[in-house]
C-alpha cells in the first residue's frame, strides 16, 4: 500500500538540484511554507499544492507516496 510522504518534498528537490529559494520562486509559494512542508512536517499540504509542487520538480503527484 502507497502512503504519502511529506518528506519526499525534500528529497525530490534536493534530487533535482533545487534550492528551496528557487522552488519558491517555481512555485509562488513562499520559502517558508516549503521548509514548515520539509522540515517541520506540516500537514497543510492540499492536493493543488502538491501538483504544483510535482510539476515544478519535473514529478508526478504519485511520486510523493511511497510502498509501506
């Protein structure tokens, strides 16, 4: 079974090469929202964010789940 995993938010990014400033700048939102996302486990991720998300990182919206 695939699970979400907000923590995927920062390894995606780091595999792409993006700083979290300049998924900022792809995304519209701020650094600040993406480190609470990566850092601090925020949980106020909605799916439209994740697509913007997944399409600024080159990434599917499934590429956020992983197998449990």
């Amino acid at each position: 079974m695939k699970q979400f995993q907000i923590s995927q938010i920062k390894k995606l990014r780091e595999e792409v090469g993006l700083t979290i400033t300049e998924l900022s700048k792809k995304t519209n939102f701020s650094p600040q929202q993406i480190w609470n996302w990566e850092n601090a486990g925020d949980r106020s991720l909605t799916t439209a964010s994740l697509q913007v998300l997944a399409a600024a990182l080159g990434k599917e919206p499934n590429d956020f789940f992983i197998e449990t």
